[in-house]
C-alpha cells in the first residue's frame, strides 16, 4: 500500500467520524447555485510523508503530477500572479480579466527583500541560505502578508514552507526537510495536490543544493471535506490501494530555474479510476 493512500484513508476516517460540522454557521463559499458550501472539519492536522522512502502521490485516484509541479514553479519560479503563466485552468475562477489573481501568491515571492547579504527575493534566500547557511534555522517564506491581503483575490491557503537541514549519521550528504503549513485544505480538491507539489519542491531544492530529500511534514490548520464531496470521499476510501510509484526527476538540472513540468515523471503508476467533475466551492 502507498503510506500516501495510508495517511489519506486515515485522515478522511477521522474527519467524517470525529470531525465538526459548519451547517447552519456563518460560511464564506458557495456553491455555484448560491448554496452555502458547509463542511465536516477537524483542527490541526498533521501528516509526514518521508521522502527518502517514498514519493507520496496516491493511487487510489490519479494526481496530476505535471500539472501539480507546473502550478508550484509557476509560484516559486516564474513567481507569477497571471493565469496566462499557467498550463491548466484551476485558477480561472480568481483571476481578473486581465488574468491577475492580485498580489498573491508567485507576486509575493517575487517582492525583494534587504538582507546583510544583499537585496533577494524569498525564493532565492532560500536557495542561499540553504547552499550557505545550511544548519539556519531561519530558512523559510510566507505568502500571507497582511498589508497586501485586501489586493489579493483569494487568500493563500498554503502559505508557510520552513526548512531545516539535518546530517544522518553515516551519511555524507545533508538531508533537507521542511514543513508545509496551510491554513485551509478542501481534503477531496487539493490535499493530494499540494503534498505531491511540495514534495516536488524538496526534492528539486535538494537536488540543486546537493542534498537528499527527507521529510515534508504538512501541518493543515482547517482540513475539511465539503457536505456534497461526503459520498465521493466514501466511494474513495474504500477503494484498494496500490504499490506507490517511482519518482524520477531530471538529474542534469542543477539550477532550480532550469527546472520545468517536464523534468518530472512517476514511473509504474497505477491508480483507481478517475473521479471527474468535482463540484468546487468558491
């Protein structure tokens, strides 16, 4: 069984049997026909996934792993606000007409920052601190800049990553691990989604750093499953899992902003049968 499929199965258990429902509450999102988007939530969840064991994408269902690795350097790399940066179409619903989704996002880690060392941005003071700094433990970045939120048209929901080096006895290599933290997970959506995108990220900053991936720790303050995605969360963990896959990325890129979707692969994926047409609050 993957341990993706593991902690998935798990996780969802425990929302639908011990979780707090919002109906009847006060709630922002909508369905499409204006009915309120209610949810069975928990409060501060906790999922590690060990990248040296193994890549955490789950087979219950396929995960779109170029897709999800498109989405994460058009934030950290091309650090862009505009939908037309992007190859798939989930940011459709917050962008203007212009294709701006405000100063979220890629635009806050493109905002330069004085340091001692020089003027950076939050990205490549990762990438510095990590080639020069490595046992700092003050590598991290934030999206949730409260000045700038009434400019933003959605609020991050993934905002935080902090990173912390280790050295594993008898190993030459430092591993690089690093924590997600997220204020708000849609489970069905995007939990998935984000843990395949982040690991992602560990991996090609452990690669360019000359480190080994470790582990991605995905802390969710508000993981909820939507009162109309219960039944497609039931249909779905219930399903047998399989064998997790094998993960490859490019080994000839060495300069994070070289990378692209298509320097990734997973390899013997197997997966259940795709669940399409997720209804998606907003």
């Amino acid at each position: 069984m993957s341990l993706a499929d593991h902690i998935f199965i798990d996780m969802c258990r425990d929302i639908l049997e011990n979780g707090t429902s919002t109906e009847g509450e006060k709630v922002r999102p909508r369905w499409p026909d204006g009915t309120p988007a209610y949810t069975i939530k928990k409060f501060g969840v906790v999922n590690r996934y060990d990248l040296s064991k193994e890549f955490p994408i789950m087979t219950l269902r396929r995960t779109a792993l170029k897709s999800a690795t498109d989405e994460v350097l058009w934030i950290w790399q091309k650090k862009s606000n505009n939908i037309r940066d992007l190859h798939s179409h989930i940011w459709d619903e917050w962008a203007d007409e212009d294709g701006s989704i405000g100063k979220a996002y890629g635009y806050q880690m493109g905002v330069k920052h004085q340091y001692k060392e020089g003027t950076m941005d939050q990205v490549d003071r990762v990438i510095y601190d990590l080639k020069n700094n490595p046992f700092s433990r003050r590598i991290m970045t934030n999206l949730y800049v409260h000045q700038d939120l009434h400019a933003m048209n959605l609020y991050p929901c993934a905002y935080s990553m902090t990173f912390n080096v280790t050295q594993k006895r008898g190993e030459d290599k430092l591993t690089l691990n690093a924590v997600l933290n997220q204020r708000s997970q849609d489970v069905l959506a995007a939990n998935n989604w984000n843990v395949v995108q982040y690991a992602v990220l560990i991996h090609m900053l452990a690669q360019v750093c000359n480190m080994r991936p470790g582990e991605l720790v995905h802390v969710i303050a508000d993981a909820h499953i939507y009162d109309r995605h219960i039944p497609i969360i039931q249909e779905l963990i219930s399903r047998e899992p399989k064998p997790a896959p094998d993960f490859w990325l490019n080994p000839d890129v060495h300069d994070f902003y070289e990378f692209t979707r298509n320097d990734v692969r997973v390899d013997h994926y197997v997966t259940g049968e795709q669940i399409r047409d997720i209804p998606i609050a907003v």
